[in-house]
C-alpha cells in the first residue's frame, strides 16, 4: 500500500512546544515497520511552528507572522533532526520536502514535486513534507496540513490518508461537551450532517481542526483515496489501520 501519514503538532509536541520524545519514537519506529512489511510511506508533518516556540522559550504561539516564520524556521530543523536520528536507528532514509500553494497551483512545480516524490520512492526513501512556513504568506499558503496531506495523497495516487490527531475520529457532538457524543467509525458520504459536525478549533500549537479533516476527506474521497482520523498519542494504532480494522472515523473513497 502507498499511505500518507499526516501527523499533528499535538501528537510531535507537548503543549510547551517541546518534542513528546515518547510520541515520536513510537512513530518512527512504527513508519519504519511499515516500511519494512513493503509499505510506502509518506510522512506529511506538522510541527515546526510549535517546537519553535519550544526552542525558542516563547510563551505562547505566535500571531503575528515574522515570528510565526522565525519560529517554524528553528522548529522545523529540530524536526528532521530529530526523524533523521531516529529513522537512522531502523537503518531509514528520509527527505525534506518544503511546499506552498503557489508550488501545488503552477503545472511544472507540480509534475517536479511529484517527479521527485516518485524517484525517492523508488530509491526507497521516506519523504518528510512540511509547508515552507518561511516563504508562505496567507495569500500563497496552503494554511493547514490536513489539506496539505490529503493534495500531496490524491497526487501521489496514494491508497490511504491517515491524519493522526489529538482526537480519536468524528464525533457526532463534540466530546470535550457532551457526554453522550459518539465515534462515527465510517463515513461513505460527506453531508450536510456530517460537515456540521466540523466545528471545533484545533489545538494551542497546531493549525487545523475538524473543519479542514472534512475538507481533506472531501478531496480524498472524490478521487479514489480512502482516509483514516485516529488518535496520535498511540501510534501503533497504525499497524491496525492499514490491517483494515475498525480505528478512528474511515472516510470510504467514492469507487469510480
Ligand atoms: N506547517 C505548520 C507547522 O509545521 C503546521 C500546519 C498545520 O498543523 O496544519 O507548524
């Protein structure tokens, strides 16, 4: 299976900004066995932004966007340093793939992207993408990493897009409030029910929320890619996933 495993700043970093070294290294050791069983895997990261601020003691994350880009600039090196060091251990490669919008809109930035991705597939590398916080302003950003994952999963004619988060899949209210709210475990259709349970915000650090998961299952679904929500804090739930279990909220590809 081709998978893209699009993971939180939630799941990579404690709410300080520093790196959840347990969360991590379960990870990477679990991408790795994937990867061993003949899987591809293709890491979409977050991150960057929240262990910046870990590393450069700020209090809070930032809101205005020199700073937001300073700080995904420092975060995003502990970030590879740190998925370099520990693929390394299980004797895997990675690569840094830095995107915007602007890349993913212009034809020949895309066919390169997708070049590239293929060969260092082929090379059986593990592709580490991130948008380049640095150069993306709000005009030419993509802004969120589930939408992120879910354009780089249907270019790549990935079979599943699994985004790890803090929160276990779709809810049909939202947990934090109502005791009697339930997991969806299978969506084959998004409808106008089911985008109105996109409402809540994402976390302190990170970006997206349940409303950009549904957009990223929309784009999944309307071209052959099934997507998987599950809970980061235990990534082995992974191995379960692609067994085909019932984990999280399934987001079923319309079949063309
Ligand atoms: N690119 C951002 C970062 O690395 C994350 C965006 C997102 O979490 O959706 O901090």
């Amino acid at each position: 299976m081709r998978i893209v495993i699009k993971v939180g700043t939630s799941t990579l970093a404690h709410s300080t900004g520093n790196i959840n070294i347990r969360h991590v290294e379960e990870l990477c050791k679990v991408m790795s066995d994937l990867k061993n069983a003949g899987h591809e895997i293709i890491l979409v990261s977050s991150g960057a932004i929240g262990m910046g601020v870990g590393k450069l003691s700020l209090k809070e994350k930032p809101q205005d966007m020199p700073t937001k880009q300073a700080a995904a600039a420092v975060g995003q090196c502990e970030l590879m340093y740190t998925y370099d060091k520990l693929f390394s251990e299980y004797n895997h490669t990675v690569a840094q793939i830095l995107l915007t919008g602007l890349d993913l809109e212009d034809n020949e930035r895309y066919h390169n992207i997708q070049n590239t991705m293929n060969r260092l597939l082929e090379l059986n590398v593990l592709p580490i993408i991130n948008e380049n916080d640095t150069v993306s302003t709000h005009e030419i950003a993509v802004g969120d990493n589930d939408t992120l994952g879910a354009i780089v999963a249907v270019s790549m004619k990935a079979d599943l897009l699994v985004l790890l988060s803090d929160i276990d899949g779709l809810y049909t209210a939202d947990p934090h409030k109502s005791e009697n709210a339930e997991l969806i475990s299978v969506v084959e259709k998004i409808t106008p029910e089911i985008e109105s349970l996109g409402g809540g915000k994402g976390s302190s650090l990170g970006t997206g929320g349940m409303v950009t998961k549904l957009n990223a299952a929309k784009l999944c679904m309307s071209k052959g890619t099934d997507m998987v929500i599950a809970n980061g804090s235990n990534p082995s739930v992974l191995y379960d996933i692609v067994d085909g279990e019932k984990i999280g909220t399934k987001f079923i590809a319309n079949k063309i």
